[in-house]
C-alpha cells in the first residue's frame, strides 16, 4: 500500500482534476508562514472531494491503504501553519470545493454551511436574501470560512467573536465513514439542529475542534441580527506599565455588557507593525525597543496602549454606555478616540491586519497565544515574560489582546524573514523558549500551529494527552485523520 | 393570491449569488473584488491594476504565493481562471482614487 495507490483509487472517487501529486501542483500546499521547514509539514498529495459520498469514500479508501488524511476547509489558517500539516506524509484533504450554503433561517437567525464557504459568500448570501444579519469574521475573513476558524476555535470582534461557542450542531464523518450529526442532529427529521446545541446526553461537539476525531462536513452557526445603532472608539493609554490598570478598567465592563464585543487591546509596536515599515524606525541590532514605537504611536496620538472597542443596541443603550466608557477610561487615566473605525467590529469584511507583512517584509508569521486571565498580576507578568524572551532573541514583542470577560487571548504576531535563515532559526528558538516559559509561569494556549502542537499538548499535561490518545483510538484506530494535531498521535 | 406571494417569497429567497469557488467564479472582476482587491489597492498591498503586469508571472505568483501573500489553490480558482484574471489585471484600468472610508 502507498501513497501512489491511494491517489489512483481516489482519483475514480472525485475526478483526476481533483488529485494533486506533482511537485509543482502540491507546492502551494506546502507554503508555510511558521519558523519551521516546509518539508517537516509538506503534503504528499491533495485531493478535494465536493460531497459528503466522496469524503466518506475517500477515508474508506485511507483506511485501506493506510493514507493519513489532513482535512482542511479554506486552507488558509495564517501564521498557525497554513494548510500544511503536522507531520509529514500525508494527504491534504482539501474541502474548500464542498461550498454550500445550505440553509439561513432569519427567524432563528442560524446558517448552516459546508468546509468550503467563505465569509464572503456567506455575508454575499446572506445580503441576496435581504437579510440583516451579521456574521463575526476572524482577522482573515473573506478568505477563510467559518467552518475552519470554529473547528480552531478562532476569534473575531463583535459579539459573537468566540465563534465555536456560536456554532450550533456538526455533521461529522468518522475514520470508517459513520456519518453522526451532533446534538439536536440525531432526531430524525429534525427541526431544532441549528437552535439548540446541546441534545440530549454527552455533548460531543468539542471533541471534534483543534482535534483529529472526524472530519467535520456541515457546521451550523449562529448568526448576530443587526443592531439597530453602534459605536466604535479606541481608549488610548500613555505609558506601558498602564496594563494592570486598564485590565481593572476593561474587566467589569465585559462583565456587565457594557462593552459587548471582543475588543481588542493592541502595544504600540502592534500599531507601529500594522501601519509602518520597521526600518523607517529604527535600524538598531535587536528587538525594537518600546521606547521607539511608543514615541511613533504618541505621533499619531496614540499611546503604549489601545483598545478598540464597540458598543451595539438601542440608541439610547448606545448612548448611556458611551458616556459609562468614557467615565471609566478617563477615571484610569485614559483618553477615548471617538469614532475610530475597525470595519470588522461592524460587521465588515477586512484584511487590514495583515498590513503586518509590511513590518518587515518576508513572509513569516507565528502567532504565539497564551490565554491571559484578566487580573492585573496575569497582565503584567505575561508581558514581562514574553518580552524578557523575545528580546534575548532579538524578536519584536507586540501583541493584539482580545479580552473577554475572565480572560484575554494575547496573541503575539511574530513577523520575519522567512527567507533569512538566521532569522527564522531565532524565531523558532524563541517560540520554543515562550511556549515552556509560559508553562511554567502557570500559563496554557488557546491555539498553536504546526511545529509546536506536541511541545503545547505537553504543557496542557499527560493525562489529557492520554485521554486525548484513547480518544483517538477508539474512534480512528487506524490513525488515518490528521495525525498529530494537536499533539494527538495514536 | 397567497400562491403568487409564496412564488415571490421563494424567487426572493432564490436570489442568485455566484458560488465562489473553481469553476463558479463569474468572471475576473467577480475573483478580483471578492478576493484580490481586500489587500492590493487597499492599503494592505501594491496596487496591481494600471501596471499592464505581465500575466503569467501573477498568475505564478497568485497560485504559489509571495513575502506577505498567500498561496491560491485550484480548488478555489482553476488554471483557466486564473490566466483570465491575470490577463484581466494586465488590462484593467488605473483604478480612480478609492473613496474614503465611511466612519
């Protein structure tokens, strides 16, 4: 059994212009932005079914010829590994072909959608239909789908930005092609799947996000019914050592609603990242120093700190939580921009955050994600630790935090050279060196890419990854889906 | 009377939006504004219209990718698309200057 039998075979299951196996075909599959090497993570085949039946026969036919299987949807999945996977060996499967908008119920205000949808042609669909729904977009969105980034457990900005706690039911193909429709999915001619997402006995939906149980085929989502007003600011806070501060300040108005969305909490070098070329500012050796972007945001009237943020309701809601805002930000020392405008807190597409390319140039990216509980001391160390590592390696410190309630999600963007390979071999030493720092601070991950998925599992302890293991082969014994996500290997 | 309401609400609820995937896309400028035009010529990356580039090599580059640029894959956009948008970007028009951002 090889590789090239199982591409024979699938190529009678969804079409020889549906089979990737030449070098020049499979090397956009290989394109990686992590500081790993391509070849640790390269595809050796691609094959894109377009329905249910063919992903059914294709992992019969993996189980046959012992194939693994790396499902993606979109395939996008920037600076967390691309569409690559995590170990190599294995075949792509590319679902980005199954694109069907199934069903948009404006009354409940769900969808239900395949791998292969876009944000943009849910939004474009959903607008067809003349309905005023909104979607929440991770940064990426109208490239990538919501399929996808829920299975990873992405975020967005509004709202609903925890996008898998807002999907609603899963249709799932296990490794010997049973096909389970989760929660309210089961009942037969069932009329609550996208309404309800728990059905009845173990809810099994978390299982199948960032894990390699089943390939996810339909996803029910979610969808946020446009508000009848909103407003977008940015608080801006002067100094860095501000941090501990503005958690005590943001905190209890997520709590209490006041602030709705995830909004996002961005470093001076973040803004400086996303809105100029890093050798216009500084052409010393080593990590930028803060002091200098600090000085660049203050040129735009900014500051160390700033937070995006939008409030959504009534009027009159809209009206009486800015002035609570405004309050609060100035009571801690604060400024508030009116009306700053980030279109995807609103419901608009957008791919300006990858303006961070332009920070260095190269194609490099790493997103390094610690979850940060939202007290002050939690604030302050994690900046202090990632920054304190990434200076030893003369790496960027910046970071975008989303802030929930109890937590943040302080995601770093790591930019580089992925050309240089000095560059790139301090890159990856330093993510190594953050990720058991960070460990041993008392500090777990909200996500990781290739490369580092066995390095966090160990982090997160042995006994999840043993369960995690028997998991695994009870549902895929033979190891076929996506081997080594997260760190889960039979 | 109920029945030619129901026609309607269902041709309302038909209302055609292109699938945008390999072999569904409508035409470059569909491709273009769906895709391309979210970085080039929105302040993320280069603008590429007015430049009369050569074809093949954004094609080469679309499909492979490029420092800061994803890969686009033939599941998304089929070869034959992909040398009709190329072409379609050699060609199309220095665009007017885009208009501010409504805030």
């Amino acid at each position: 059994m090889t590789i090239a039998s199982f591409l024979a075979a699938a190529r009678a299951v969804v079409g020889k212009d549906h089979v990737i196996e030449s070098p020049d075909g499979l090397a956009p599959f290989a394109r990686i932005m992590m500081p790993v090497p391509e070849a640790e993570h390269a595809p050796v085949g691609v094959v894109s079914p377009q329905s249910l039946a063919e992903v059914r026969a294709l992992l019969r036919l993996a189980g046959e010829h012992k194939t693994p299987l790396w499902p993606t949807s979109t395939g996008k999945n920037f600076g967390y590994g691309t569409s690559t996977a995590a170990t190599p060996g294995q075949v792509t499967l590319d679902l980005r072909r199954m694109n069907r908008v199934i069903d948009i119920d404006p009354v409940l205000c769900t969808a239900l959608v395949e791998p292969g949808v876009t944000y943009k042609l849910l939004q474009d669909t959903i607008r067809a239909q003349g309905h005023k729904l909104w979607i929440d977009f991770p940064a990426p969105g109208p490239l990538v789908g919501p399929v996808g980034n829920s299975l990873e457990r992405g975020n967005g900005t509004t709202p609903y930005g925890d996008h898998f706690a807002n999907t609603c039911g899963f249709e799932v193909v296990l490794a010997d092609g049973t096909v389970l429709r989760t929660g309210m999915g089961g009942v037969a001619n069932t009329k609550s799947w996208q309404a309800f997402r728990y059905g009845y006995g173990p809810w099994l939906d978390g299982i199948f996000t960032q894990s390699n149980f089943g390939v996810v085929t339909k996803m029910g989502l979610w969808l946020m019914p446009a508000p009848p007003a909103w407003r977008s600011g940015m608080a801006v806070w002067d100094k860095f050592e501000d941090i501990g501060r503005i958690v005590d300040t943001l905190r209890p108005l997520r709590f209490d609603g006041t602030i709705g969305n995830c909004g996002t909490l961005l470093d001076s070098t973040l803004f400086a990242a996303s809105t100029a070329k890093r050798a216009d500012l500084y052409s010393g050796k080593g990590a930028i120093p803060p002091s200098v972007t600090l000085e660049y945001a203050r040129s735009k009237g900014l500051g160390a700190w700033q937070y995006a943020f939008s409030v959504y309701g009534r009027p009159d809601r809209v009206a009486s939580d800015w002035k609570v805002i405004e309050t609060a930000v100035a009571a801690s020392g604060g400024k508030l921009v009116p009306d700053a405008y980030d279109p995807m807190q609103v419901g608009e597409l957008s791919l300006q955050t990858f303006s961070i390319f332009n920070w260095t140039g190269g194609h490099g990216l790493a997103w390094f994600s610690p979850v940060m509980p939202l007290r002050p001391t939690d604030a302050i160390r994690q900046v202090e630790l990632a920054r304190g590592v990434m200076d030893k390696h003369g790496v960027d410190f910046m970071t975008g935090m989303t802030l929930n309630g109890r937590e943040g999600l302080n995601v770093m963007p790591m930019v580089f050279d992925r050309g240089d390979p000095d560059s790139t071999a301090r890159h990856r030493a330093c993510f190594e060196e953050l990720i058991q720092a960070f460990g041993e601070a008392g500090y777990g991950f909200y996500r990781t890419g290739v490369g580092f998925m066995d390095q966090v599992a160990r982090v997160h302890g042995e006994t999840q990854m043993d369960v995690n293991r028997r998991l695994k082969r009870a549902l895929d014994p033979h190891g076929i889906i996506a081997p080594g996500k997260s760190g889960i290997h039979l | 009377m109920r029945r030619a309401l129901l026609t309607l609400g269902a041709l309302l609820a038909a209302a055609p939006v292109t699938a945008q995937s390999a072999g569904q896309w409508q035409g470059p400028e569909q491709i273009w504004n769906a895709t391309c035009g979210y970085c080039h010529g929105a302040g993320v990356a280069p603008e590429l219209r007015g430049r009369k580039l050569d074809p093949q090599a954004s094609a080469f580059i679309a499909r492979n990718g490029a420092p800061g640029m994803p890969a686009f894959k033939p599941s998304e956009i089929n070869d034959a698309e992909l040398d009709q948008l190329a072409r379609w970007i050699a060609l199309a028009p220095i665009p007017a200057k885009a208009p501010q951002p409504v805030r």
